[in-house]
C-alpha cells in the first residue's frame, strides 16, 4: 500500500511520483505514459493517489507495473482550504520520510489525515493534529510543561519555535514568541489522546486552530531547518495552491 505525495513530470507523457509506502518507507518510480489520459496509470499517478501498486526494477530505478487504487482523496480537492493542507502534509511528509526507513505510524497518520480531509473535518484542525502527531513520532515533540529559558512552570503565556518550547510571561517579555494559552495547551492534551482514526471527533474553536497552526507549523520548520513552500497557504498568507 502506498499514497502519492509528490509528481513530477519529464518529457512528453510520462511522469515521476514519490510515494510514501507502508513497507518500505519512501520511494520513487517513474509512470510512462501516465499523463496520457487514456492511460491505465493515469490516476495512479497522481497526488494523494492511494493504492497497492505493483514495481518493476530496471538499472537500479523503479517504475510503476500497476496499481489497484483504493482512494484518490477526489473530494477535497474542491475545497480550498482542505486541499492546502493537503499539500502541506503531503510536503512535510516527503521532507520527513526516508527511503528504506519503514514509518508504519508515519504512513497511517498521513493516510489518515488525508481520509479526514477528504470526508469533511475540519482542515485546520486536521493540519495540528497532523503536525503534532508528526513531531511526536519523530521525537522533537517541543516542551510545553516548563519555560525553556527559566525552568517556571507556570504562567506559560508564549511559545518559542527557535528554543522548542513554552515561554513564560515573564521571559516573553525580552525573548518573545507566539501566543500559547489555556486553550491552546488544552486543545494539544486533547489531540495527544485522539488517535489517527478519530481526527473528525476533535473539535476545536477557529480562534485556537489559528493560534496552533502558526506555533506548530514554524516549529516544524524549524526542526526540519527546512521552508515549505506549502506552509504559506495554511497560515493565510499565500494566493494559490498548484
């Protein structure tokens, strides 16, 4: 099993997708003649195509044989909103995976992420959990329980995505960072015991989900010491989504 998180196309009608696989982590294949409509790997090899696909190997490079596809996640596609997030998960993930490096949570989380999207819930809700659930499986899950500069645990009023953690009010003053509330921390704790599968049940205020979004997304650029181009349409501050 296997969804498309990145396409590329080369020369007149074929194209090079990026999967994330659920038994073999990362990988890329090229799709001959995929961008011919009346190709039979046409859907197969498009963005968040999700299916059982078959490889052939040939000089060391992979193509695609065929595909059983399960789900194109077609529905969101309409939705501005939903689509962006879309494509930001589908970037951080592709900066995230590595080949040969099997990511059982990894893949479950994304495919579940994108059902999410494609079924209805909430698209900034479906981005935070998707971004923290990210950064606790790959362990830079940042401090929330104290302040990174004086140790207090109390009176957390900020959030530093350069020092990875909470900011008391008190050091907010000289080193800054974003909002982080009683809202906040509790819409995190609320998301830490939601599994993957239940990501439509959350509910969180569009006020919390905007103060999330900025403090998680910059964080995970940080750790990845890495921009995404996407990051700008989820935050509000892009045009346009290709």
């Amino acid at each position: 099993m296997a969804v498309v998180i990145r396409t590329a196309d080369y020369k007149d009608n074929d194209r090079m997708i990026t999967l994330l696989t659920k038994d073999y982590g990362k990988m890329s294949a090229s799709v001959r003649g995929a961008r011919k409509p009346t190709s039979k790997l046409f859907v197969a090899a498009s963005l968040f195509c999700c299916g059982e696909y078959m490889f052939y190997e040939k000089d060391g490079r992979y193509g695609v044989k065929s595909c059983t596809v399960r789900r194109t996640f077609f529905n969101m596609q309409s939705d501005y909103d939903a689509y962006a997030a879309a494509c930001f998960i589908a970037e951080a993930v592709d900066k995230v995976a590595q080949e040969d490096n099997v990511s059982p949570g990894l893949f479950a989380l994304t495919v579940n992420a994108l059902y999410a999207l494609d079924t209805g819930a909430s698209p900034g809700t479906t981005l935070c959990y998707f971004v923290q659930r990210l950064l606790h499986i790959e362990g830079v899950y940042p401090n929330l329980k104290s302040c990174v500069f004086c140790g207090r645990r109390d009176n957390l009023t900020r959030f530093s995505a350069e020092h990875g953690g909470a900011v008391c009010a008190a050091c907010g003053h000289k080193h800054g960072g974003s909002a982080l509330d009683a809202e906040v921390l509790e819409a995190l704790a609320r998301m830490a015991r939601t599994l993957p599968g239940d990501i439509a049940a959350l509910d969180i205020a569009q006020k919390t989900q905007e103060k999330l979004k900025k403090a998680l997304v910059t964080y995970l650029m940080h750790v990845l010491q890495k921009p995404l181009k996407t990051a700008a349409f989820v935050l509000g501050n892009g045009k346009s989504v290709e």
